[in-house]
C-alpha cells in the first residue's frame, strides 16, 4: 500500500506533530510525503505542485491522506487524477465554512468567492461524478472541525454518494492521535453505518 500524505503545516512547525514515517501496525505500507518549503492551502497551483510531485513518485495507485489543511487538498487532488488515487481518507478539516477562514489563507485564495469553488461542501457533485465507483472516501472528524465533517458526511449521504463517516468529536487535532490507523483500518474492514456514527472514542 502506498500512503501519500499532504502536510498541514510549514515545515518544523510541531503544533499539531509530524506526518509519521512509519505507522504501527502497518508495516508493508510504503509512506510517501508531499514537500513545500512554507506553509500551504491547497489552492489551484499549490494542489498542480503536489500533483506532480506524486506523479514523480511512480507508483499507482495510492491512498491520499490529508488532515487540517491539507485535507481540501486531498478532496481536490484526488478529483483531479482519479486514475491515481485508489482512497482518500480526510480527517477533522474545514470543509463546510462558506467564509474564506483568516488562518494564513490570504496568499492563497482571493476572497470567499474563490474559496467556496474549492470547498467540498460545494463540489460533492463534481467529486461524485469523477470519482469511480471502486474509490474509497473515509472522512473523519476530530475537535477542532466535527460539526463541519458531519455536515459533509450528510450532504454525500443526500447526494446518494457512498462514503465512511468516522464520528470521533473527542479525537486530538494531531498526526499522532490514532485516526491514521483507523481510517487505514476501514478500508480493510469497513464498519457498518451505525458503528461508524455510534463507536466512542477517547
């Protein structure tokens, strides 16, 4: 399995931990990260950057992760090469707010006219349409973006688009806080809805 992760933060940057080299449990899983030299949002010529650097990568297909941030960015790269991504697993990001958020976004995105186009919550119909029926979508929410994770999962549920909703409200927004390997789990053994909705979580 080869795992391409998209970072969330600039590099050095500890706050929410480091993207894993390994993940326990998963050893035959080869990981793969995305680089910039500063703090990214996943616009138009920031997803084109990381396109290419998984084009470079040569191996297909993969399961994109993203988290925060780098979340949208997996929601749109894996709309725009399907053919690559065989899974994409999104954990806690900010994916239904119609306001351009003020976290660093200005040098990326122009105003919330610009944002909205990229927001999953107003491009399920798009990402339904190109996605293919074999690709396999885990979302998972956390503290810091549950309400807006729930509301994505509600708005694919309507769109009739087949998806993993992972409902984890306690889960620490933070690489290390075990939703990798849950959402790795889920592909290999998906839960049925009600568990998904139901499970605790610490």
């Amino acid at each position: 399995m080869n795992l391409v992760f998209l970072p969330a933060t600039e590099p050095g940057d500890q706050t929410y931990g480091e993207v894993p080299a390994n993940i326990e449990g998963w050893t035959g899983a080869l990981i793969h990260t995305i680089q910039y030299p500063n703090l990214v949002w996943y616009n138009r010529r920031v997803r084109d950057e990381a396109i290419a650097q998984i084009r470079a990568i040569n191996v297909c297909p993969v399961v994109l992760v993203g988290f925060s941030k780098s979340g949208l960015g997996a929601w749109n790269i894996a709309r725009t090469i399907p053919d690559l991504v065989s899974s994409t697993i999104i954990f806690d990001t900010p994916v239904a707010r119609e306001s351009l958020p003020s976290w660093g976004t200005g040098p990326f995105y122009e105003d919330d006219s610009s944002w909205q186009k990229d927001l999953p919550i107003f491009t399920i119909d798009e990402f339904q349409t190109t996605m293919p029926e074999s690709h396999q979508l885990v979302l998972i929410s956390g503290r810091g973006f549950h309400d807006e994770m729930c509301h994505l999962s509600d708005r694919l549920s309507k769109a009739g688009s087949r998806h993993a909703f992972l409902s984890r409200p306690e889960r620490k927004h933070h690489w290390n806080s075990g939703w990798i390997e849950e959402g790795l789990n889920e592909l290999i053994h998906p839960l049925s809805v009600a568990q998904q909705r139901s499970k605790p979580r610490a």
